[in-house]
C-alpha cells in the first residue's frame, strides 16, 4: 500500500517541525538547573564549530538562507533583489553577526575551551 507522495511543501513542514523539536530540546537542556559556565559555553561552541555539517548549525542556517535567496534571485518578478537582498542579508547577519556574537558569549564564559 503506497500513499501519495507528498508535496514539497510537505517535507519542508515536516523538516521544520522536525528542526523545532531538536531546538525545544537544546533549549530545555539550556534551561537546566544544573548548567554551569563551563557546559554553557560548550553548548554554544556546538552550535557554531560542529563539524557535521561543516561550519555548525549556525552556519547551515546562513547556507539553507543563501540557497533560497539564489533560488529567488532566479524567480523573483523584475530580478530587482526584492527579496533576494533580504535574504542574502539575513544569511550574512547569522554568519557575522549572531555566529560571533555566540564565539564571544562562549569565550566569557569559558576562554580556556578555545583552541
């Protein structure tokens, strides 16, 4: 028994929910009792240096960005950057703004875990 194939808009939901979940789950262990300086920064450090994918999951964020906005910068009316501009530059602010905003907060809680 096969069901029908779901749409694209489909997968990219439940991917999003899929996605909100392992966030709800980094968030719970941040609101823990038990975290200290030490932890935290590690914590942070995951978020921006994990080598899977290449760059952390502040990277892939900026990536996943910067794909639709080549995607829109190819469909958007009068290829005027509309809304491929916002998206490059949204892309950019979590590369430059939030990723080291993140390698900050974690070097003061914890310098000695640079490398």
């Amino acid at each position: 028994m096969t069901g029908r194939p779901r749409t694209r808009l489909e997968r990219v939901r439940a991917s999003v929910g899929i996605a909100s979940l392992a966030l709800q789950q980094i968030e719970d262990d941040l609101s823990a009792d038990d975290v200290d300086q030490e932890e935290l920064a590690a914590i942070l450090r995951e978020l921006i240096e994990d080598t899977d994918p290449p760059g952390g999951f502040m990277a892939a964020v900026a990536q996943l960005l910067t794909v639709a906005a080549r995607r829109a910068e190819q469909v958007e009316p009068d290829r005027d950057g509309d809304a491929s501009c916002p998206l490059h530059e949204a892309a950019a602010l979590i590369t430059d703004n939030a990723g080291m905003r993140l390698i900050w907060a974690a070097r003061a809680l914890h310098p000695q875990g640079d490398n």
